[in-house]
C-alpha cells in the first residue's frame, strides 16, 4: 500500500478546512482533514493562541475567523503576494 502525505502541515489542513467551512465543529473537522478530535482541538488552540484564527461563539457553535495578515506576517515569506480563493457555496 503506497504511503499517503501531502504538501501541508496538520496546521495547514485545519486552517484550509476553516477557510472553506468557518462554521465546522472540531468533530467536523477532524472528519474532513483525517485527525484525531483531540488534535485538531489542540491545533485550533494554538492558532487562536498565536492570533491566526479568532472563535466566535453564535448559539451552540463557534464560528472561526482567519487573520490573513497575521497568516504570511513572517519574514521568510518577504515579499511574497498571496491571493487567497475561497470557496464559493
């Protein structure tokens, strides 16, 4: 059976599954990106630590926000012009 991988970190397959569904629950999450519930908790954690992402709670749900500035704000990316797609539903 051939190894499976991809280009993008774990963050990196949370924070493209927040961009494409702000509204999924963790359990949704994990789901979608092939992580543990507890994984993704603790990677959602981090990024709303490290402001990457703001959680916003609306009735039973949290609805989460990505700070694209703070996204590419690093210094190896100099220069580097990003466009962000997002889906449209």
């Amino acid at each position: 059976m051939p190894k499976k991988w991809n280009f993008l970190s774990n963050y990196g397959l949370v924070l493209t599954h927040l961009f494409q569904n702000p509204r999924a629950t963790l359990r949704e999450i994990a789901f979608g990106t092939n992580l543990t519930e507890r994984a993704v908790y603790q990677i959602v954690r981090d990024l709303e630590e490290g402001g990457f992402i703001e959680k916003k709670r609306v009735g039973r749900r949290n609805i989460y926000t990505i700070n694209e500035g703070q996204l590419f704000d690093y210094p190896v990316y100099g220069e580097l012009n990003i466009e962000i797609g997002r889906a449209h539903v």
